[in-house]
C-alpha cells in the first residue's frame, strides 16, 4: 500500500523524530495517520492555492507600501482616491480653522460647508492628511507664536490651505468639468506638468513654482513655509477657474503669474488685497468678464498683462491710479469703450498694448504726458477722429502703431520730432493729405507703413534723407508726381510698395542704386518709358510688379538674367499688349 506519515508541520517521508524529540510540547501533540496517496495530492492542491494567495497579497501590498514610503519623504502628491487614507477627520480641529479662515475671509462660509467643495477638500488634507502638521498658533497675551524658523503660523496655515485649493480646483476632474463646462476624457489631460512638491510634507516654499521671502537664518530656497513672494506656474497645462484664495491669503506676495495654461472665469474684486503685487501676468489663458474697478489698489504693480483672454467691458478708470505701472498689456480681448483719460497719470509707463480690441471714441490727448513711452500700440480697435499732436511729446517712443482703425485728418508734423522713433504704422485708416517732410527727420526709422489711406501729393523728395529705412509701404492712396530721384538715398531700403497710387514719369534710374531692394511694387499707377536697364543691379531682387501701368518697349535683359540666376521668381508686366517680356512670370 502506498502510505505516508503526515504530521501538523508536513510530509513526515523519513521517520525522523530526532528535530521534534528535543521538544516535548510537540512530542505529546505528535499524531500519526494512515492515509491514502489522492490525500496527498488534495493536500498539495492545497498548499499549491496557499502560496498563490500569499503571492497575489504581496503584489498588492507592495505598491501600497511603496506609495506610503515615498509620502513619507514627501516626493508624492497626495491622492485622495489612492486609499491608505482612512484616518478619521477631525472635526474640532476642522471647525476651527475654518472659523479663522472665515474670520480672515480667505474663504467664503457657503464652500466650506460642501465637502466636494475645492474648499473643504483642501481644509481636511490640511486637518487629516498633510504631514507638515502646520496648525494655528497659541494664542496668548502677547499674540501669536511663531514657529523655529520665526514664522507665522497663521499665515503659513493660510496660505498652504490656499495652495491646497488651488491644486483641488485644477486637478480633480470633477471639480474641472464643473467649472470649465467640459469633460475630461482622462485625468491624464489636466494634470500638470510638473507638480514636484505640492501636497506633500515638504514646506511650501520647495514646491513648485512657488518662492517665498528670503529668511534672515536659512537663506532664499529652505524647506519652510514662510510668506510667499512668487507664484509661477506658467505653462503648466492647468486647467480650471482661479480661486479666491490666491488673492485673499498671499498679502506679501509680489509676482504672479499664470500665463500660458487653461484657466478661465472672471477675477473678482478680491484681487485688491495683492497690495505688495508688483508683476501679474494672466495672459495667455481664457479669462473673461470685466476687470474688477478696484484693481487701482494695487498701487506696487509694475507690470500688468492679461493680454489674449477673453476680459470685455470698459477699461477700468482706476487704472490711472497704478503710478508705478511700466508695462500695460492689454491686447487680444474684447476690451470697448473709450480708452480713460485717467491714463495720463501713467507717467511711469514704457509700453502700452491696447491692440485688437473694440475700443472706440478718440485717441486721448492726455497720452502726450507719458513721456517715458516707448511703445504704443493700439492698432486694429475702433478709435476716430485726429492723431492728437501732442504725441510729440513722447521723446523716447520708439514704437508706434495706430494702423486698422478709422482715424482721420492729417499726419501731424510733430511725428517729425520722435527722433527715436524706430517703427511707424499707420495703415487703413482715413487719413488725409499730403506727407509731411519732417517725417525725413527721422532718420533711424527703419519701417513706415502707410498703405491704405486717402494721402495724396508727391513722395518727398527729402526722404532721401532716411538712410536706415528699409521698408517703404504707401500703396493704396492718390499719390501723384514722379518719383524723386533722391530715393537713391534710401541705402537699406528692402521693401517698396507703391502700388495703387497714381504716381507719373519714368522710373528713375537712381532706383539701381538701392542695392538692398528685393520688393517693388509699382503697378497700378501711371508710369510711362521703358523699364530700366539699372533694374538689373538689384541681386537681391525677389518680386518686382510693373504691370497695370503705361509702360513700354521691353523688360531689359539684364533683369531676366535675375530670373535666372539669382532670387527673383516674381516678375509681372503688361506683357500681353503694351510692352515686351520673354522672362516674365506673369503676363497682364
């Protein structure tokens, strides 16, 4: 028969009692059964499932373990929907902090009521969660204490809560699809790129993008939780509206800025707390509705550019009280209305983009006391009437672009007197007259863009005098006469357009001096003579439009010999009827 001793600690094939003898408990608990062979096997069956279990635990557990290890260092965010997390809230501790955030109006009592509040999520991982343990301060006699790195705990509590908002608000997708109006396919979508740091024990002056205050004993980057003077997470694919809390809990904080992510919703009035602000950049993402009319609180700021959102409404007239503004960005939103005379108190500002808006009435002559200007750019609103004189006055512009509106008169002479000015465009609008030679007085001007107006007379002869000139572009107005000359003296000029103009004579020789020149564009005027051969000079030639003019003879062959050998590959003439073309690549 096929037997086998079996004792409670396995197969007993040897006989051998001499480990168990020495023990005399087991001696006497020792039993010995007859059993038959499939026993055996139902019992290694058994052993089999035993071990498969013990394994399938450990490939469980071990994750769990590992997440909870790293937490531990703080290098994992928090994940509410990971588990492990079943410490029960404490509520005492819970309610007050919340009353002394409602005390402080960080947050408002509606949203710490909702526990799927971004709110209340970020006070219980403060309360349950955040190994940091940060908590309010005693209160005694002598007012708070501070912690070992001389900090108040109060306000490290506020602002590691609001943080704690901010990161609820933009990653739960929930939270997200609820406030944006969309769905999110995958979690993956809207999570940041790069978090290191953010709900973990570290103190919050190590997450990311955020820097806090120099500390007298541990330097400008320490592992603590002191007052924050940066917030910037830039192009960090974070998706969802801003909360209150970044306004309401940060009163030491000097930068900010969120540009190029997904965040929308309107800015409430609540951003005049930010009195230390100095930097705010919004810009790049889909906020909308009006600017609060309170922002002038914000006397420190610097630099304020919420340009390509989606704000609307009137500029705010509190604007005019940012004395120390620099830079205002505006642009690329559906800003209407007139632009506020409260502006001329800007006397610190050096650039002004107001452009691509719906901004209407006329340019404020107010703007002539903004003498450090550099750059203004309003081009493509609304805006009528005169181009104020008192433009003038603004010594160090360099910049100018009033092009795609609808003013009108003439182009004041004391354009003439920006001698700084680099760039000048002011194309489609309705201006009137002639060109005003003072223009030629500026001689570092490098582009004059003044296509599609209704100016008329002669091109003067003194802007031969504007030798760093490189783009010349009057097409489309009533021009008449010949043309000087003296444009000889445009050395750097690269681009000419004066198509559409009704300008008369030969083309002058002297044009085979601009040996920079690689667009012409002459057609559509009343020209008359044979192209000439001084054409040919220009190597650098890529486009030259003769056509719908009352030229004759023939397209000289030296300038065929561009078509072949250097850059041209744009060559248009009244090939057809009126004058002779072998190289042209279009016949009119």
């Amino acid at each position: 028969q096929n037997n086998v001793n079996i004792s409670p600690f396995g197969v007993d094939r040897d006989d051998d009692d001499d480990d168990i003898e020495n023990n005399n408990y087991y001696q006497q608990q020792r039993h010995r059964i007859i059993l038959p062979m499939c026993c055996l096997d139902n019992l290694k069956f058994i052993c089999a499932l035993s071990l498969l279990a013990v394994a399938l635990v450990a490939i469980i557990v071990a994750p769990s373990v590992l997440v909870n290890r790293n937490n531990t260092e703080g290098e994992v965010p928090w994940n509410p929907w990971a588990g492990g997390k079943e410490t029960p809230l404490d509520m005492a501790r819970f309610d007050r902090i919340k009353d002394r955030i409602l005390e402080h109006r960080i947050s408002h009592a509606s949203v710490l009521e909702d526990p799927s509040s971004p709110q209340y999520k970020a006070l219980a991982w403060l309360v349950r969660d955040d190994e940091r343990h940060v908590d309010l301060p005693q209160i005694d006699d002598e007012g708070s204490k501070m912690t070992g790195n001389n900090v108040d705990d109060e306000i490290a509590l506020f602002q590691r809560y609001a943080l704690a908002v901010f990161w609820f608000q933009t990653t739960d997708a929930e939270i997200v699809e609820e406030s944006l109006g969309m769905t999110v396919e995958n979690p993956r979508d809207i999570a940041w790129n790069n978090a290191d740091g953010w709900m973990t024990s570290k103190g919050l002056c190590l997450w990311y993008g955020v820097t806090c205050h120099p500390h007298q004993s541990y330097g400008i980057k320490y592992d603590g939780d002191f007052h924050v003077a940066m917030l910037n997470l830039t192009s960090n694919n974070i998706h969802g509206v801003l909360p209150v809390e970044i306004f309401t809990a940060f009163l030491k904080m000097t930068v900010l800025d969120l540009h190029q992510n997904e965040l929308a919703g309107t800015l409430g009035r609540e951003l005049a707390n930010m009195v230390e602000l100095e930097d705010l950049f919004l810009n790049g993402n889909s906020f909308e509705g009006q600017l609060p009319d309170n922002i002038g609180a914000l006397r420190s700021l610097q630099n304020l550019n919420v340009h390509d959102n989606e704000f609307d409404g009137p500029i705010p007239v509190s604007i005019g009280e940012l004395e120390n503004l620099r830079e205002l960005g505006m642009f690329n939103n559906q800003f209407r209305g007139r632009i506020p005379l409260s502006i001329g108190n800007l006397k610190n500002l050096i650039a002004l983009y107001l452009e691509s808006n719906q901004l209407t009435g006329n340019i404020p002559p107010v703007i002539g006391q903004l003498t450090a200007l550099e750059d203004i750019r309003l081009r493509n609103n609304m805006l009528n009437g005169p181009i104020p004189t008192e433009i003038g006055e603004l010594k160090e512009l360099r910049t100018l672009y009033l092009d795609t509106n609808k003013l009108s008169g003439a182009i004041p002479t004391e354009l003439g007197t920006l001698y700084k000015l680099d760039d000048l465009q002011m194309y489609e609008n309705e201006l009137k007259g002639s060109l005003p030679v003072e223009l030629a007085f500026l001689s570092g001007l490098t582009t004059l863009y003044l296509d599609a107006n209704g100016l008329t007379g002669s091109l003067p002869e003194e802007f031969g005098e504007m030798h760093a000139l490189e783009e010349l572009i009057i097409s489309s107005n009533e021009f008449t006469g010949e043309l000087p000359a003296t444009i000889r003296g445009m050395k750097s000029l690269k681009n000419f357009r004066g198509s559409d103009n009704q300008f008369q004579g030969e083309i002058p020789i002297d044009i085979g001096k601009l040996l920079k020149l690689e667009y012409l564009m002459l057609d559509s005027n009343q020209l008359t003579g044979v192209p000439p051969v001084e054409l040919g000079e220009l190597k650098d030639l890529k486009a030259v439009h003769l056509h719908d003019n009352n030229l004759s003879g023939e397209v000289p062959e030296a300038v065929c010999d561009l078509r072949n050998s250097f850059f041209l590959n744009d060559l248009q003439a009244d090939c057809e009827d009126d004058i002779i073309c072998e190289c042209c690549t279009t016949c009119h």
